[in-house]
C-alpha cells in the first residue's frame, strides 16, 4: 500500500527539547558544562519516601546508569566525583520561560506552543526564511542563542508535521553529534520504518506494544504495512492515529488550540509517609477539599459533582487486592469549604476500611459559573451566608499575603500537610528563582 503525500499538509515545524533539563539548569548556574560534570537533581526524602532522582546530567547516566523517576538515594553510588543537588522548581520554570522567549525571536507567539517545562513546539513554516538558507541552519541557531545566553544545551526535532518532529526528536537528533535530526515524508522508509522498539515512539506504551504484538506487529515497518480496517476494527480511531504515525502523517495544527471538553478542578496527592490513622487521613482530605473549594472561587464556579480517589500504600495493596478506590457523588452546586469537606469526609468514611493511604486525590466536575449564592431551607440564611462570606475573606488575605499567613488550625495536627506543601512548587522545594 503506498501513500499519497502531495494532499498531506507540509511545513517546517521544530520540536526542540532542552536536553536534561533541571540537572543542566543546575549545572550551568554553578558555572559547569551540563554535558560534562556528573551530576543529579535528588528530591526531598520526606516527601518521595526516601529520595527520588528527579534529573541526571548526561555523564552522570552514562558514568552510573542512573535514570531520572526511577533511581533513588539508595542507587547513588559512593563517588565524590557525584554532585548530589535539591530541586529549585522556581528557578526551572524561570529557565523555561526565558527559553520561550528566545523561541518567539523566531515565531509567532501563535506559531510557539510551550508542550512542557522542558520541550517546545515551534512552527517555522512561515518565518525560518527569514534566519537561514535552510530548517537546519535555523535550528543551530537557535541551539547557539539558548547555549550562549543561558549555557544550556538543546536538541532539536524538524519534520513538516509535529509528529515528525517529535519523533525526529525522540529517535535522532539526541544521538546526533550536532543533536539536531530531521524526518520528512521522503525519509519515512528510512527514518520511521526501521524502529523496531516501538516504545520508542510517542504515544506507544507498553500495552499499546503488547496489543500490536498480539495482532502479529513488531515494528514500525509492519505497522505501516498492516491492513488498516483491521487496525480499525481491532482499536477504533487509535488504530487508524497508529496506522497515520507509522506513515508519519499528522493533521493537527498549532494554531487550533482546544482545550477540554469538561472542565474539572481538582488536586491530588502523594503522602510524605504511609497514613494509618483515621484522623490524621481525614486532616488531609480536608485540607485538599479546601483548596480545591477556594480554586473554585478564583475561577468563579460551583461543583456539583465530587470525587474523591484514595490509593493504599504498597503492602496494603498487596494484602487488599486493590490499589485503592474511587467514588464520585452529584450534590447541589457548591463552592463551599464546608460542604465539599463534608460530603469528602462523608464517602471516604463509607469506603475505608482501615487500609494504609499514601494518595489522595480530590476532583470537582459539572462545573457552572456561580451568579448567586443558593441557600438551603435547612439552615437558617444567616449562618450559610457567614460561612460564604468566611470563605472569600480567607482566600482574599491568603492572596495578599500567602497562604502560611491564614491557617486553619487543623493543619496544625499530627498529620497535617498543607502548610509544608505551600512552599512546594510541583510537589517538590521551589528553590529562590534568583539564586
């Protein structure tokens, strides 16, 4: 089966990723090579259970085999050589910000789609003419404006469509001596076709592989081959996306920026240890359930459907058969501390039944925008409409002076997390920005 490309859209698109991005951002602001020094980015052991290895410096992975997300304290080897530094989540998101603003010397801010802390999107389509003979040429040039200003290292993915790009990205340019890679339509055969480790490729996973294999498809090559009403039949609208990927087509467009289809506000949490008691859990849940109300409030919008998911610590899912559990309940539309706390406290009081938490996670949906405050008739009006008024004067002074300066006294219990996490930015320290 071939394809005819002449009626697929064509253009030149970046997808530029900046490479080992917290332990370079730290590398570089103690004056060291991010490519050269070994180094790793460690979280905080209270709050990851003992250490986690949040980024590796390129020779730190190469000289210790350690992975980022995966490793922890107790994988890092006794080497003085090893620098062992803390997040400063603040100070990467500066780092990201000014890398975007470079990008948008050459772009749009329309053709320029941050895709996360450490990976951009740039449609050049319009404007690489303007920088270079030729996409390559642009693309150093930028690797050199990022390298010189802030001395990070970046690699970059070009390919007409941003699914090229991005495997371009993936597969090549962090391999190529220049870290720049390039797939076009021409060079689908020889850049896409001869993956075979299909969790290679952005957006296969592993049971997505496991599920290919099984209808006899083991690379890219055969994937591409592989009789797409098949592919439809057995997978719906994801075979077809699979069918399109391994031919290196992709209709998106940046511009064309859609957000989903059902709002949802909502907060989750991975606890600093395993939680046993019943009153330590619910201090938790409440002051996760109150936050969640006072984001309701800044965005001006009532819930009236809560859900409320707890995951059990490792043993306890061993013993239990379950991870966790799950429940969702529809109530009157409410932006109140008290009454989603209530119904929270309410279903997870149903649920438990004394197993050891380590998530918790809460989340609003059916979302509307609040006109006016509905009073119930079981409740005389004035202490519904104190408790509003409550609510708004505590979200007003935490605005102004921050959230540590107005505390509920529950936080203050054995248990209570919120006023630690304020400081946290990601889950992890937020660092000084300025540093």
């Amino acid at each position: 089966m071939d394809i005819n490309y002449d009626n697929e859209p064509h253009g030149v698109f970046f997808l530029i990723d900046n490479k080992s991005f917290y332990a370079s951002v730290e590398a570089s602001m103690r004056g060291w090579n991010p490519l050269e020094v070994p180094l790793v980015v460690m979280s905080e052991q209270e709050n990851t259970n003992g250490g986690l290895v949040l980024a590796t410096s390129p020779e730190a992975k190469k000289r210790y085999h350690l992975q980022a997300n995966v490793s922890r304290q107790r994988d890092l080897p006794n080497d003085p050589d090893l620098m062992v530094v803390p997040p400063r989540m603040n100070l990467y998101i500066k780092r990201n910000l000014q890398i975007n603003d470079i990008f948008r010397r050459f772009v749009a801010d329309e053709d320029l789609l941050p895709y996360s802390i450490d990976e951009s999107i740039l449609d050049m389509t319009h404007s690489w003419r303007l920088f270079g003979k030729t996409p390559e040429d642009v693309a150093r040039l930028i690797q050199v404006s990022v390298r010189k200003e802030l001395g990070l290292y970046t690699t970059v993915g070009i390919g007409e469509n941003p699914v090229q790009a991005k495997i371009a990205l993936d597969i090549y340019a962090k391999h190529n001596r220049d870290l720049v890679g390039e797939i076009t339509y021409e060079t689908v055969d020889q850049t896409i076709w001869p993956i075979k480790e299909m969790t290679d490729v952005w957006s296969i996973g592993n049971r997505t592989a496991k599920h290919l294999n099984r209808m006899g498809i083991h690379s890219m090559y055969e994937l591409a081959h592989f009789d797409p009403f098949v592919l439809n039949q057995e997978m719906g609208l994801i075979g077809m996306q699979l069918f399109a990927l391994a031919w290196g087509i992709d209709h998106s467009q940046l511009r064309d920026r859609r957000g989903p289809k059902e709002a949802s506000i909502g907060n989750s949490q991975v606890l600093p240890r395993d939680y046993q008691t019943q009153a330590e859990i619910e201090t938790v849940i409440k002051e996760i359930g109150e936050q969640v109300a006072s984001r309701l409030r800044h965005h001006r919008k009532q819930t009236s459907c809560i859900s409320l998911g707890i995951g059990f610590s490792y043993a306890a899912s061993e013993a239990d058969g379950r991870g966790g559990f799950h429940q969702a309940k529809r109530i009157e539309p409410t932006d109140r501390n008290h009454d989603i706390v209530a119904v929270l406290i309410s279903m997870f009081r149903h649920q438990w039944e004394g197993q050891t938490i380590r998530n918790i996670a809460v989340y609003t949906s059916r979302l509307n925008s609040k006109q006016s405050q509905q009073l119930t008739f079981f409740e005389p009006p004035r202490p519904q409409i104190r408790r509003d008024m409550s609510d708004h004067l505590v979200d007003q002074i935490r605005d102004r002076f921050g959230f540590t300066k107005l505390v509920y006294a529950s936080s203050l219990l054995k248990g209570g997390t919120a006023i630690e996490r304020a400081s946290l930015v990601g889950g992890h320290n937020g660092g000084n920005a300025y540093e």
